[in-house]
C-alpha cells in the first residue's frame, strides 16, 4: 500500500514539472475563472448590503420616530392599511427596533462612525411597504400623505434611493456569472487538454503497464492528482487575488464620507472566508472534472 | 493452461484473421506458432493476453475464460503472463534495471521485493554488470533480454513471445532460444510466434501451423516447413 502511494505522489510530481508550460496556463487559466467567480460572490453581497432595506418588491419605507407612542404607530399601521387598492397589506412589514438595529449594522458596516451614533434605543422603526400599483404617481401622493402623520419622521421611495443601483446589480451579476461560468468550462478544457497531452507523453509507459498488469486505477490516480493539483493551486492563486481585490476595494470605499451609502458596499471578513472556501473547493473540483474526464477517455493509448 | 475452441476472430466488418481455430497447450509445453505474415499467429497471441476479444469461441488462459472476463479482471489476468515482443518496449529513459523493477512496482509490490528480484532475474538472463546501462546502451540481443527478464520476474505461468527473435542475427537468436528453453524448463508454458525457420527446426518442439487463419498443421517435435 505504502509503495503505491509513494509511486502516485512521485508520478504526479514528475509529470507536474515536465509539463510546466501547460501547467502554468491551465493553473492560470482556472485562477482567473475561480477569481470571476469570487468576485461575482463579493459583489453581489455588496449590492445586498445596499440593498438590503428593500428587499422583496419593497418600494416604499415609512420611517417611525423612535419615541412615537404605540398609538400613533397604530394610526400610520391603520392609515397604511386602508389604501388595500394601492398598497399590498398581506406583505406589509414592521420592522422593530431590535429588527432595525441589525438591519443598520449590515447597512453601515463600512461606516463605522454613522453606526456608532446609533444605539437599539434610539433608531426609527420602520413600515416595509410594497404597492400593488405600478403606477409610480399613486405612490408617490401616498407618501407625501404619510408624511404629515403624527410620528412620522421621514418617508423614503425606492424610485429616488436605489432602482438605479438595483438593475445595475442584476446586470452585473448577470454579465459576472456567465463570463465566470465560461472561463469555468475553460478551465476544465484546459485541464482535460493538459492531462491529455501528459498521458500522450508517456503512452510507452502506459502500454507497458497494462502489459504487465496494472491497473487501471493504479494508472489513472497519478494524472488525477496532478489535475485536482492544477486545479487546487488555481484556487489558491485565485484566494490571494479575491483577498487583495477586498482589501484595495475596502480601503477605497472607507476614503468615502460618512453617511453617503457607498460605506455599505463593504464585504465583512466572515464573508469573505466564506467565499474563499468555496473558490478552493471549486479549484479542486474543476481540476478533478477536467483530469477524471482525460483520465478515462484517454487510457486506451 | 491453455485451451482455445472454435475461435474466430474478424477485424472490423470483414477482416478474418482467425478462423475457428481449436487447440490445446499443457501446462511447461513450449509451442511454435508459424506461417507466413497475416497469418494470424499475432492475433492469437493478442487474444491470449486479452488485447483483443474473439468474435466466437472461447479462450481459456490459466483455468479462466478470458472471453467473458470483465474488463477490471484482465489486468489479474497480465500478471500471470509474461509478454514479449520483436521491438522489446523497453522504456528508453529507465535504465535496466528500473525497466524490470517498473513490472514489480506497478503491480504494488514492495521495494524489498523488487530489491530482491530484480538482481536474481538480471543474473539469469546474464546482465547482471550492465543493470545501470540505458537500453540504447545495450545490442539488440541485451535489450531482447531485458524484456525478457522484465516478462519473467513476476514468475508468469505462461510467456507469450512475438517474433522475439525477429530483429536479431543468428548467434544472438540462439542465446534467445537457450534463454527461454531454460524458462521453459522451471515450468512456464511458452508459445512463441515466429518466421524464423532456424529456430524452430534447432529446437523440435510442437509446431502450430497457421496460414490465412487457419490451423494447416499441428505436430508434437515439429519443423518448419
């Protein structure tokens, strides 16, 4: 046993190192693809973050001073409640203090100074309202309307904060994953082809150890581990790139003024382990895709 | 040890290279497969060590039916067969003796195994003093032993030998000869194809003649013809 793994390790070291050219661009090549992929994850996140207030169609945000007395955040519940022809009332949501807080903390996490001048105590609750209507007029009378209630501290339309940023997040997030997905089939081509050509080279070989009874197992397993190895060097590569691209991005978006939004399009650094993980399991599994598919199509040399 | 009944085998949709072909070979019998080129003495060799599947018939090797052998049992099958060939496939960038030990290793034998073999096996086949040489370093008729000894250190019942003297001048097809006679006699089944009159009329041994996939001849202390 310990001499067949010694003989895989050594093999796929040796062929490692003959094949360098290839290597290095099948390496590269997963690299960039694992990185697409990274950064497609971290934007994305961002983008919630900013938008993460108006998740689920919510168009509108009735603000609620925090020292409001239970009254009159019954009157703007009951005023809300009785335009059911404009305003869809079964997702109407109110949003506590204690849920405000931890909505502020994910909405300021790069700006630190704003979040510390919020305490729970503090904060405006909130009413999430999603309209019925399309019609961008009604709802925006509606709010002027709720304004003027009792309580009311402010009244905020998605019109005017983020539907830009909102269809620029889905655009972009679409643009990321397919050209992440493509240089992931790339990737596994390359992979395929590096694998391919590494048994082609030593086809002698090959033909002398089915000849002399080796298995085919015992034959592939070397040029398997040099795929995932390929592959798994690719997302470490691609780690140290998603790391770096974080850090520059964070340090950019702290150099904004307070109070601005930009701060939210911070990534927190759980997060970011996360994703890397991901970019690492990923590698290897490119890698063993691309080298278990040349492994098997190619033994008959 | 070796039985074939009623083999045919056709290349492609209508190439016949064997044509119901039966015979048997006991266990330490050394055999000669002639007759001229196409005749199908290769293909037999080739459906013996399950590089080739019959169309009809069945192939028994070593008590096992080689035709309806699952594809992951034929390297079980390999190793109980030794292979040698006209152009040797030696590995030209091992030296002898890493050719040899490279049948041991990758069939997982243990290092103090192949450290004890591969000497013993280089010993019989004389090249003791030339096991660091590469095998462009080496005649025609050192790299036909080096193959031989890399067919019998893992001690196959049977060789199969194709045209192993083929590229070589009379002398050193002799010493061949001797070499596998003395293989013969610890006991290994030999069947060996060849063209070579010389070698089968010096040895009087069971001569199978093919011609056009057929069997014309089959004759215990045979000669060529």
């Amino acid at each position: 046993m310990l001499a067949r793994i010694e003989y895989a390790l050594r093999e796929t070291w040796a062929s490692f190192r003959r094949n360098l050219t290839l290597t290095l661009a099948a390496v590269l090549t997963s690299a960039i693809a694992l990185l697409l992929v990274g950064a497609t994850f971290l934007i994305q996140r961002a983008f919630e973050n900013l938008l993460v207030q108006w998740r689920g169609d919510v168009a509108m945000i009735v603000f609620v001073r925090s020292d409001a007395s239970p009254e009159q955040v019954a009157l703007i519940d009951g005023t809300l409640r009785a335009a059911p022809n404009v305003i869809d009332v079964d997702k109407l949501r109110y949003l506590d203090k204690a849920e405000s807080y931890a909505e502020a903390q994910r909405i300021f996490v790069g700006d630190p100074v704003t979040l510390s001048l919020l305490t729970p105590e503090s904060i405006p609750t909130q009413f999430k309202v999603v309209p019925i209507t399309q019609d961008t007029d009604l709802v925006r009378s509606l709010a002027d309307q709720y304004r003027t209630l009792p309580g009311v501290e402010a009244v905020a339309l998605a019109e005017d904060e983020f539907e830009v940023i909102s269809t620029l997040s889905g655009f972009v997030r679409n643009v990321t994953l397919i050209m992440s997905l493509v240089l992931l089939a790339v990737a596994v081509g390359l992979i395929w082809n590096t694998i391919r050509t590494a048994m082609f080279a030593r086809r002698r070989e090959i033909e002398v150890m089915k000849l002399v009874g080796a298995t085919n197992w015992f034959i592939r397993i070397p040029f398997m581990l040099e795929g995932l190895l390929q592959g798994l060097i690719g997302g470490v590569v691609s780690c140290a790139g998603v790391w770096a691209l974080n850090s520059a991005w964070s340090g950019g978006v702290a150099a904004f003024k307070p109070g601005t939004g930009i701060s939210s399009l911070v990534v927190p650094g759980g997060y970011l382990s996360g994703v890397m993980l991901v970019l690492l399991l990923l590698g290897a599994a490119i890698g063993a895709i691309g080298s278990a598919i040349a492994a098997s199509r190619f033994l008959d040399v | 040890m070796i039985k074939l009944d009623g083999v045919t085998k056709i290349y492609g949709h209508d190439t016949l290279a064997v044509d119901d072909v039966s015979f048997d070979v006991a266990k330490g019998d050394f055999v000669f497969l002639v007759g001229p080129s196409g005749s199908g003495k290769s293909t037999l060799l080739r459906l013996m060590s399950r590089e080739e599947v019959a169309t009809q018939g069945d192939v028994w090797v070593a008590g096992r039916n080689v035709c309806e052998m699952p594809p992951s049992r034929v390297p079980y099958l390999r190793r109980s067969l030794g292979n040698i060939f006209q152009d040797y496939k030696l590995l030209l960038n091992k030296t002898v003796f890493e050719n040899v030990a490279f049948a041991l290793e990758v069939i997982g034998k243990p290092r103090h195994v192949i450290r004890e073999q591969v000497p013993f096996v280089l010993e019989l086949v004389g090249l003791a003093d030339k096991s660091e040489r590469f095998p462009n370093q080496l005649s025609g008729g050192e790299q036909q032993r080096v193959s031989i000894a890399r067919a019998f250190v893992n001690r196959p019942l049977i060789m199969l030998a194709d045209e192993p003297t083929g590229n070589l001048d009379p002398a050193t097809s002799e010493g061949i000869m001797s070499l596998l006679q003395e293989i013969n006699e610890t006991g290994t089944t030999v069947v060996m194809a060849t063209h070579d009159h010389r070698v089968v009329n010096a040895m009087r041994r069971r001569v199978i003649q093919l011609d056009r996939g057929l069997v014309v001849r089959d004759q215990e202390r045979g000669v060529y013809e």
